[in-house]
C-alpha cells in the first residue's frame, strides 16, 4: 500500500503568479513524458521483473515520480494563485480555465488529454526497462525544454532539482538492466 | 531573494532535506545492496528523521496517515497548511 506524507519531496517556491508559465509547466504533469506518465509506465512494469532488484526499483522511482507529479502540480496551484481572468485571457489559457478553472488537469501543454498510450508494458523486462532508460531522458529533455522558456528564477531551481532526479533514475533503470541481464544469462547456462 | 518563512517550514525543509537524502541513498542501495557505507549513512539518516519528525509533529500534528503518526486531540492530520500551501 502507500502512505502519504504531508509534504513535498522538495520545496516549491514561485516569484509571484505567472499563467502562461503554468500552461507550459503542466506539460510534465499531464504529458506524454510527464510525471504521472513515469509513475505509471513503472508501478505498471514491476509486477512480472524477475528479479529483487527490478522490483525494488520500479516501486521506488515510481513512488517517487508520485512525488514529482505533486510537485508540478504545486507549481501550477502556485502559479494559478490570485490569477484574473484578465491575465488568463492575456496567457492564452481562457480555454483551459474555461473547463477547468485553476484545478490542475491531466493534459500536456498544448491541451492533449493523458492518455495510458503514453507508456509501454511489453511483458519484456529488456524491452520494458529500455523503454524507461528513455522515458529519462524524454523527461529530461522536457525540462531542460520548460528551462529554456521560464522567467522565473524560483520555478527554475524546482525544474533543476526535477531534471537531476531523471539523471539520477536513468543511472539507476542502467544497473537493474545489467541486474536482469546478467540473471538471463544465468538462466541460460544453468 | 530573500523572504521570511515560517517556523513551521523552516522544520519542515529541514526534514526534506534528510528525507531526500534517504530517497537517494534508498535507491542507490537498490542497485548496490553490498555498499557498507551507504548502508551506514542510510540507517544513519533514519535515525536523525525519526528525531526531527517527531519534533515537527509534537507542534505541527502528524505527518503522515493510516497509522504512521499518532495524533493531539482533536484530530490533526486534517489542518492546514497542506504541502501545495505552504510558502518557503
Ligand atoms: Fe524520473
């Protein structure tokens, strides 16, 4: 099961109300390369790994991709705050709040509703594990992209802390292929 | 920039700090399960936690649900702030 803690994995802070950064931003909650899309792809893969470790590892960047959605959802939340429909019409986001008004929606930036076609479960762990390899760096990518475009300085220190951890679970999806490699191989000798 | 946080978010990135540092430590031990000083600095890690929560929740209720925490009277765990309130 899970449990919820009442905090964030890391502290989210914005230099004030901003929409048309938040109508990028929700790019990785609801995208194809987005959070709740890792989350899945990989609390989907665990069940059928064959080894500890594949595991291990799928629960716990997926759990913590958990993490990571609510944190982009808390920079859109803050992003959103004390917002007019004046500046929303300015920001371009008058058909977003006209059917969701300031709730965080699962779509990517250009209104594409999340779909479950945004990941792969192959009943391959070779297969499936390459496929997180480059979800990744897909991710990493992404952020660098949001980067590139916002103009605020608190939302970039969350967006680099968010594209390190990709790192860091790229490095880490790199070890349990090795992991299950070499268990197939073991397999095959035996 | 500079701005003055609470007493309450000052505990609380304290706890996020170690706690991130358990979250990176716990999966790096999934793929080196061998590593005596990782280990050492987890369980280390662990302990410090428990200390700097239970202070947290002492003022600020509990910290996480379905039996993890134990709560004041009345019922803490549904006070605000929430974590997507709370101001750094
Ligand atoms: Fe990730």
């Amino acid at each position: 099961m899970w449990i919820y803690e009442k905090k964030l994995e890391y502290p989210v802070r914005v230099s004030g109300p901003n929409p048309r950064l938040a109508k990028i931003i929700i790019e990785q909650y609801g995208g194809s390369d987005g959070e709740a899309a890792a989350a899945n792809r990989y609390l989907t893969q665990r069940y059928a790994m064959p080894t500890g470790m594949a595991k291990g590892v799928l629960t716990d960047i997926g759990t913590e991709e958990l993490a990571h959605w609510e944190i982009v959802a808390t920079l859109f939340y803050k992003l959103m705050k004390g917002v007019s429909p004046a500046q929303i019409k300015a920001a371009g986001l008058e058909a977003y709040y006209a059917n969701h008004g300031k709730d965080v929606f699962l779509e990517n930036a250009a209104g594409v509703p999340f779909t479950a076609a945004y990941f792969a479960a192959k009943g391959d762990p070779v297969a499936n594990l390459v496929e997180d390899m480059a979800a990744e760096q897909k991710a990493r990518a992404t952020y660098e992209n949001l980067l590139n475009l916002s103009d605020d300085p608190c939302v970039n220190d969350t967006l680099r802390f968010l594209r390190e951890r990709e790192v860091v679970h790229f490095q880490r999806f790199g070890e349990v292929l090795d992991n299950v490699q070499t268990w197939m191989n073991s397999k095959k000798c035996f | 920039m500079n701005r003055k946080i609470s007493h309450q978010a000052k505990l609380l990135k304290e706890i996020m700090s170690y706690e991130f540092t358990a979250v990176d430590l716990n999966l790096f031990l999934d793929t080196h399960p061998g590593d005596m000083r990782a280990l050492a600095e987890y369980n280390q890690t662990v302990c410090q936690l428990k200390k700097l929560k239970h202070a947290y929740e002492q003022c600020y209720g509990p910290l996480a649900n379905f039996g993890n925490s134990p709560s004041q009277h009345p019922w803490r765990w549904i006070d605000e702030p929430w974590p997507w309130q709370i101001e750094f």
